[in-house]
C-alpha cells in the first residue's frame, strides 16, 4: 500500500454501472494503467460487487488531483462514463493524516 510518512489525499469513487460492459473493463484498466504514470500518483484500490463499485486513487497534492481530472483521454473517459456506463456516482476528495496496518 501507500505507507507514506507525510499527509497525502484519496480520491474516493463510488458508482452504480449500467448493465454491460460496453468497453468499460478495457476502459478501466487504461485508465489504471495511465493514471500510474502521472505525476503525484500513489496507488489505487478497487472492489465491485453486483450494486456497487468503489475505487480510491490514491495522491500526493490536491494539484495532482487536479491535473488527473483534467487530462485528455481521462476526460473522455469522464464524458464515456457519464453517457453510457454509470447510473450514478459520487466523487470524494479526502486529506488522509495517519494509515494503520495489521499484518497477520
């Protein structure tokens, strides 16, 4: 995971898909794939069950955050979503202070 010593910000994705895939798996993994690249990326989780879909980004700055939102083929990926693949969704931006980790 991150196990950064200094603060650092989740952006925090929750959605109800569309019925289909419709591209959205290879969409997905592109975006994956290129967000990794970009500066101030940390990491990224992700789960889906039947009804709901959460994925938190991980980023050093609210900069970062930024510049991710605005990228080309990240806002096509945006308009895509809006039109065809998300009943709904919601978008957090959070200031993480501290992590705990167990390992077992």
């Amino acid at each position: 995971m991150i196990n950064q010593k200094k603060s650092y910000y989740a952006v925090i994705f929750s959605s109800q898909r569309t019925d289909g895939d419709n591209g959205y798996g290879k969409m997905a993994k592109t975006m994956e794939e290129l967000a990794s690249k970009q500066k101030g990326f940390l990491g990224i989780e992700s789960a889906r069950d039947s009804e709901l879909g959460i994925t938190v980004s991980y980023w050093e700055t609210l900069e970062d955050i930024t510049s991710w939102k605005e990228h080309a083929a990240h806002k096509t990926a945006q308009d895509k979503g809006k039109r065809e693949w998300y009943k709904n969704y919601k978008v957090r931006i959070c200031k993480v202070e501290r992590e705990y980790t167990i390992d077992s």
